[in-house]
C-alpha cells in the first residue's frame, strides 16, 4: 500500500493518507487527503487536482500504450 502511495504522490504530491488503512479480509478502507497545488483553484480544492492529474496520468498510459501498438507514431 505505501508503494502505491508512492505513485499517486509521483503525480499528486498533495496526496496523503489520513490514517492507516484497515484491512479487514477481503476489504480495504484508507482515508484519504488532497491538498492541491493552489495554482489555479484554493488549496482545498485538491479533489479538482487529483481528478485532473488522474486524467493526464491515464492520457500518458494510453498513449504509450497506443504507441507500442502502433497506433501512434
């Protein structure tokens, strides 16, 4: 779980979790903080931030992803 922290805060440095996550068999709850980067929005609209950074992260995949198929050049 900390890995994948790890990779969400590569592009959402304001990320973080708010308490340990609890595993419980087969389900996982973790509590989570945004703080955004307030360039555009207030730093508390750091749900906007994420959902944006999300969108540009999955873009990236796809795309490299497309270019390996050669889809794209």
């Amino acid at each position: 779980m900390l890995k994948m922290l790890g990779n969400v805060q590569d592009y959402v440095p304001g990320y973080r979790f708010k308490a340990d996550p609890v595993v419980k068999g087969n389900i996982v709850t973790v509590s989570v903080e945004v703080e955004g980067n307030g360039d555009f929005l207030p730093e508390y609209a750091g749900n906007i931030d994420i959902i944006t950074s999300a969108a540009v992260k999955t873009g990236g995949v796809i795309a490299q992803s497309m270019q390996k198929e050669g889809v794209l050049k």
